[in-house]
C-alpha cells in the first residue's frame, strides 16, 4: 500500500517537473511589431510564462539612441526629452527617474535584453512616443497610426460543399491559391495589418482539416488543410469585398448540365448552387427560434413549442445557407430565455436585413391547423399620441415603423411559396402587437405553424419530410424577397 | 495502527455526513425557491375584511354588451357575444361588471374561454384620459397555453370588451400580479391598446374608428 502511494507520488512529481520544466524552456516563435510603414519581425521567447522580446533590435528599429552600461549592468534609451533606464531580474524601471512597475521583471541573457510584452505599452512607448497595441494571445502588435483590419471567419458544413466565410472590417482583396498536391489552399489576404479574431478555427470536417492565420512574415494569409474529397474552391466576394465565401465542394457541379434522370438531392443541390448568389442585398438574415429555457412556450404531451422552433431555426439556416450569400444568426443556438428586446437586439445588432421569428401555434380549437404569418400591427401607438410635428426620436417599441411596408412584402412573399408548397394550410398574414417584432429595424415577421393542441398537427410538425418542405419553401421565399431589391 | 485507522475513518464520515447535510440543506432550499417560484402563492383572504362593496344597485337598469371569445374562421381571431349586466352608476364598476363576463366565458358552445381558469381580476382603475389599468392574477400569464394567435385573442377580449361596450375608455393597460410586464406569454405586447375590431366579426360603427387607436 506504502509502495503504491510513493509511486503515485513519484510519478505526479515527476509529471510536475516535467511540465514546469516546459513551460520554463525558451519556445522560439515569431513575433511581429505592425508600425506605419514598416514591420518588425522578432524572435520571442517564452520565460517563466511570459513573452519576451529582443530589446536592442526594437530599439535599433525605432531608431532611439541607447546606451548599453555593461560595467553598472543598466540599459538607458533616450528619448527627445526622456530616458528610460532598466536594470536585469527587476520589474522596476526608471522612466525620468520615476519608477514604473511591469507585470515582469526584465532579463538579460548572453549579452541580449529580454523585455516582457507589457514593456513596450508601459515604458517604451514613453520615450518613442508611439502608442502599442496588443491582445493577449496572438502573435503581433500594432503600432502608433497603424490601422488594423479585424478578421472574422467561421465554417459551416452545407452537405455537398463546407463554406468558409471571411469577414473583414474593411474593404481587402483575397488571393486564392491552390495548392492540390499538399492538399492545401492558400488565401492570401492582400491588406497590412490584419487582426484575426482567432489564430486557428476550431473546425474539422469531411472536406475541411485546418485553418491557421498566418503572418509571421508580414504577409498575412489563410492556411486550410483539405481532405482527399475536395474537388473545386470557389471564392465569392461579397459585400463590396468585405465579405468572402470560399467554397470547399466535393464535387464539381456543372450549372448548365441537368442529369437525365435527377435524383431529388442532385437536383436540389444544382438549384442551390445556381442560386446561391440570389440575395446578395441581404447581409445578414436573423432567424430566432421563440421561446428556450424556462419559457417552454406551448407544449403537447412531451412535445414542447421551444424545441420545435429551434429544430425548425436550425433547419432552416441549413436550406438558406445552401441558398442564399447572406449570413444566418440565430438569437438562440441552444435552450435559453431570452426576452423579445434581446431577441430583436440579435437583429439590430448584427445589422440583418431580414428578421424572421418561429413559433408553433396552440388554438383551444382542437380541429384547428393553426399558421399564421404575423405583421407588427401598423397604427400601433402604445398609448402615445402622434405629435404634430412628428417625432425626433421613436420609443423602441416603434422601431419597426419604417420597414413596416418592407414587411408586409416580405410577408406576402412567403405566403406565396408556404401555399404553394403546403396547400392544406393558408397561412393567413395578420397584424398584432408582437412583441419580438416592434424593435426590430428591418423587415420582420414571425411565423405561427400548426397548432400544438392538435395531435394530428403535432405529429406533422415532428416530421422531419414536412419539415424538409417547410422550411425549403421558407428559405424559397426568403431569398426571394431578398433578391427582390431590399438592400441594405 | 487499527485504533488510528478507525479515528480517520470516524472523521472521514463525520466529515462526509457534514458535507452531505450542507448540501442537502442548499438542495432543499433551492427547490423551495424554485417552487415558490413557479406556484406563486394566492393571498390568503383576510377574514376580518369586510365584504366587498356590490358592483350595481338592485335599482340600476340593464345593459347589453358585446363580449369577445375566441371563435376562430379565417381573418376572424374574436366573437362577439351578446350579454347582460347592470348600468351602474360608477365606470370602473360596469368595467368589472364586463371583465367578470370575460373570466366566467362564453355561454355559445362554439366559442372558447380567453382566460386560463382561475385567473382572477385584482383591480380596475380608470384615468382621467381615459385609460383603463386593469390588474389580473399572475395565472393569467403562468396557465397561458401559448400561441401568437391565441394570446392575441386573449389580450383583446379584455381591451375590446371595455373600449366597444364603455366609450369613456379609450384604451386598456394589462397588469399581471400587480405589475407590469412585457408580454403576456411571450408574444403580445402589454403596453397600452385600444380597440381593434379588424379581428372580429364586428363592423366598427363610424364614432367607434374615430376613437380606436
């Protein structure tokens, strides 16, 4: 039992050790420093846990003067009218002979200066009078005027093709360059000082391996593994080349040709991708699935209205983005309340050009069939009289007011392909003081389908062949709607 | 050796037996919460209050009002049911008069109750503007079954209810337990709402568009 226990912790100890050990060891990595016309790159080094960079080649960059005290072991840079003096193994550094306290101390090994990251924001930019900007975790800093580029990018699995949409905060130009036999393709992103929100996606699929930002040379670009399936990348701008999809399919498609005898998932994937570009106006469509968490909405035996809408809501994002160029958000993802002011919030947010809110239906009338399609009532005031003049600021409530016509279009334009593709139902357009739509400033409606006191309705909403087809027709007239002229 | 062991394990269980009634203790008092939550209790009547005042005189004459149910065709979400209460001399009285028609529901058996059972009405209150507050119990919210129509169907039984039979009320405000709220269950919007007759099988008379909101 003695012999156990020792071992055990023996072996902890010595895993201890180990680790301590590896995070003590220089890891030598890049580091670059974006300035206004230039760009450093360094070789930092990871000490105690921290990032360290070369002090003299900094400086020497910026063109300070310094002078190097081997005999008194100091390092003073001079600046216009400032000095900044540092001592070896010590966290205090004398700038005009004030003392500043950094987070680590300054080393110096084999003849080189050693300064931890916060150096730069803390002391240095003092004397050389240029501002550094850094986010904790990446691999670069930016500084003085440089002005930046953020870089946002997600993956999603589209059945036939894996898409990769880039977005960025400014207008950059993308290079696309395949390398087949590495089984890599190479984005190059032709814009000076990118910030990526993330180095790497964590993101695998059947098509798509890795993506990795990589700039350690200056030249910011996307790296992505491929699998063996990947036939053709296709790379659409978008939105006045701040938005980029990059296609990753796993087959090629021929547009023109239409086989002979086309099963259901070849002929709806040739749709799709011949339509894909349809609604480009549209940016961001906002789907929110009603209800989550506490709030089960209405509920049938077990089948409960919050589960429904969030299976449909993720249902339909899937035929959308196998649509339309446009980026799909949920409010909710998974099962959480969230009040009507923060579910129009995701909307205004994210600045969508569409909002679309889904809903079972429950009629005490347990022969109804229920669905409606829901308009924000037009003339609603919320006990406020219109003053004369008009108004200079509208309370929230009235948000939906001048994309009020835009909805009513967008309404009808569902009701259109919903009847055609369900007949049994009518889906009746109606107006309402709905909640989740009277702070919403774009076109918005919300959806009522079936009717939860009837299980009959129940079973059809559970199917997943009706669901298919309700939300193909949705997305149908989404894009539609989107294609229609409503820009942004 | 033993002797020791067995002190460590009597600490360890003691220990253990400690543990597990904290957590106990913090379970039972989270449910307790969860359910008082959940079950917000009614008030339990006084017995010392003296009964409340009558809503009519025996001597007030009757008066027929159009009360709305559910009876759902087409555009249609409300019906318009005909009954009877007394013309009593207070506003807020015949407004209780016909908010007590809507809670006992309809008396045609191809209209709905639009109220969960159990809901009781707490208070009435009407401004000088014309605006009515009227206060039900939190069951009116917590024993909603759902629907953007339906709960449509139940905020305007109450606000077209008053505002068609009491031209003095211009709109209706909907409180729950004596508070504000945002929506009923999640779709209708609680702020101030004046008649809407376009869901009904009613046509508006001319003075009645004038006055909707």
């Amino acid at each position: 039992m003695k012999r156990v226990v020792t071992g055990f912790v023996f072996v902890t100890l010595a895993a201890a050790v180990l680790f301590y050990t590896r995070s003590l060891s220089a890891a030598d990595t890049d580091f670059l420093i974006y300035f206004e016309n230039s760009t450093l790159a360094l070789k930092s080094q990871t000490l105690d846990r921290a990032v360290y960079l070369p002090l003299q080649e900094i400086v020497r960059h910026l063109g300070l003067a310094s002078t190097d005290a081997t005999g008194v072991m100091t390092f003073t840079i001079q600046g216009q009218n400032s000095r900044l003096v540092l001592t070896p193994g010590s966290g205090f550094i004398s700038y005009n002979d004030q003392p500043i306290l950094l987070q680590n101390p300054i080393r110096r090994e084999g003849g080189q200066w050693l300064v931890p990251l916060d150096f730069l924001s803390q002391g240095l930019s003092r004397v050389a009078g240029v501002e550094f900007r850094y986010r904790p975790g990446t691999r670069r800093m930016f500084a003085g005027k440089v002005t930046t580029t953020e870089l946002a990018m997600n993956a999603q699995s589209l059945g036939a093709l894996t898409r990769l949409t880039l977005r960025a905060g400014s207008p950059i130009e993308v290079d696309l360059q395949k390398e087949t036999a590495q089984r890599r393709a190479v984005l190059v992103l032709k814009g000076r000082a990118i910030d990526p929100a993330r180095e790497r996606l964590e993101y695998k699929d059947a098509l798509v391996q890795s993506v990795e930002f990589e700039d350690s040379d200056g030249m910011p670009r996307l790296l992505i593994g491929m699998a063996e399936g990947v036939r053709d990348i296709r790379l659409t701008p978008s939105d006045g080349n701040r938005v980029y999809f990059v296609d990753f399919v796993r087959e090629v498609v021929s547009e023109a040709a239409t086989p002979t005898t086309p099963t259901a998932s070849a002929a709806s994937t040739a749709r799709a991708n011949a339509n894909i570009t349809a609604g480009a106006g549209v940016r961001v469509i906002v789907i929110d699935a009603g209800h989550g968490g506490i709030e089960t909405g209405a509920t049938n035996s077990g089948t409960l209205e919050k589960d429904v809408t969030l299976l449909l809501a993720r249902r339909l994002r899937t035929a959308l983005q196998s649509r339309i160029s446009a980026t799909i958000v949920l409010t909710r993802d998974s099962d959480i309340d969230l009040t009507s002011e923060a579910r129009a919030g995701v909307a205004n947010n994210n600045q969508a050009g569409l909002f679309i809110s889904l809903h079972t239906g429950y009629s005490p009338d347990k022969m109804a069939s229920g669905s409606s399609i829901y308009v924000m009532k037009p003339d609603f005031t919320g006990g406020l009289s219109e003053p004369a003049g008009g108004r200079l600021f509208l309370p929230w409530y009235m948000a939906y007011r001048p994309n009020a016509a835009a909805s009513q279009t967008m309404a009808q334009s569902l009701q259109k392909n919903l009847i055609e593709a369900l007949p049994e139902s009518k889906f009746p357009i109606r107006f309402g003081p709905v909640g989740v739509l009277a702070s919403a400033t774009m076109p918005a409606i919300a959806l009522e389908i079936g009717n939860l006191n009837n299980d009959t309705s129940v079973k059809t909403l559970l199917d997943p062949d009706f669901q298919t087809k309700f939300t193909a027709a949705l997305a149908e007239g989404i894009g539609q709607f989107a294609a229609g002229g409503r820009k942004q | 050796m033993s002797s020791r062991m067995s002190r460590h394990l009597k600490i360890g269980l003691i220990v253990l037996a400690v543990g597990f009634a904290i957590t106990l203790g913090l379970f039972v008092d989270v449910i307790g919460r969860i359910q008082s939550m959940v079950q917000e209790k009614e008030p339990i009547g006084n017995p010392f209050t003296p009964a409340p005042a009558p809503l009519y005189e025996q001597t007030d004459p009757p008066m027929t009002v159009k009360v709305f149910f559910p009876g759902m065709k087409d555009d249609i979400i409300l019906s318009a049911e005909d009954q009877t209460i007394r013309r009593s001399g207070e506003l807020a009285n015949r407004a209780r008069q016909i908010l007590q028609k809507v809670l006992e529901g309809p008396k045609s058996l191809s209209l709905y109750p639009s109220i969960p059972k159990d809901t009781k009405l707490q208070e009435v209150f009407i401004d000088d503007m014309g605006m009515a507050y009227v206060d039900f119990s939190n069951t009116i919210s917590a024993n909603h079954p759902g629907g953007i129509v339906n709960e449509q169907a139940t905020v305007y039984s109450i606000v077209n209810s008053l505002t068609y039979n009491l031209p003095e009320i211009r709109q209706v405000k909907i409180l729950v337990g004596g508070a504000e709220k945002e929506t009923l269950a999640g779709h209708c919007l609680l702020l101030p709402l004046g008649m809407d007759l376009s869901i009904t099988d009613i046509t508006p008379s001319k003075e009645q568009v004038n006055h909707a909101d």
